[in-house]
C-alpha cells in the first residue's frame, strides 16, 4: 500500500469534504475508474494536528499502476487536490495485511 499524506490548504477543508461527499455519492463510476487503472483500493483520512488539518491518500494496486483515464471523475479530483492540498510526504506501508 502506498499513501501520501497532504495539509489542507487553509479554507480548503470544506470543499475537500465536499468533494469526497460528490465521490461517495459517484462511488459506482469512483469505482469503475479505479479497475481501469488497476487499483484494488483508494481512500481517504482526514484527521487534526493541533490547529492544522491533514489529509492521509491511500492506495493498493492489483499490478502495475496504469495512468488515469481522461473520465471527468478524475480530472476534476486531480484539480481538488491541487486546489486543496500541500504535499507533505509519500510513504510506502510498512505492513497492510487482508484476510
């Protein structure tokens, strides 16, 4: 599993929550573009460090990553992060099991 942790922008904390509430109520074609892009598993953790909010992506792929496709879904995600989001670090997990 590979994951990549972003601080929200200030005053971006709403509008990142409502996009993840848009993908929620789209996770039928949320879902569908994650098979073509040969990815098991996506989500999202927000959480709190003192005053400033974080935001945790994660991902799992079932081969190679393949790019995103050109669906409106994912343009529009890849502008909500860059609209909320500051890169902080990717990590690779240290263990992620399934059963």
């Amino acid at each position: 599993m590979n994951s990549t942790l972003f601080k929200i922008k200030k005053g971006k904390l709403a509008t990142w929550l409502e996009w993840c509430a848009y993908l929620n109520n789209e996770k039928e074609t949320a879902v569908e573009t994650l098979r073509e892009e040969n990815i098991l598993f996506e989500g999202s953790m927000h959480f709190k460090i003192h005053d400033d909010d974080y935001v945790l992506l994660y991902a799992s792929h079932t081969g190679d990553p393949l790019p995103a496709t050109d669906r409106e879904i994912n343009k529009l995600h890849k502008e909500k992060k860059y609209e909320c989001f500051e890169l902080i670090s990717k990590q690779k997990s240290n263990y992620f099991f399934t059963a």
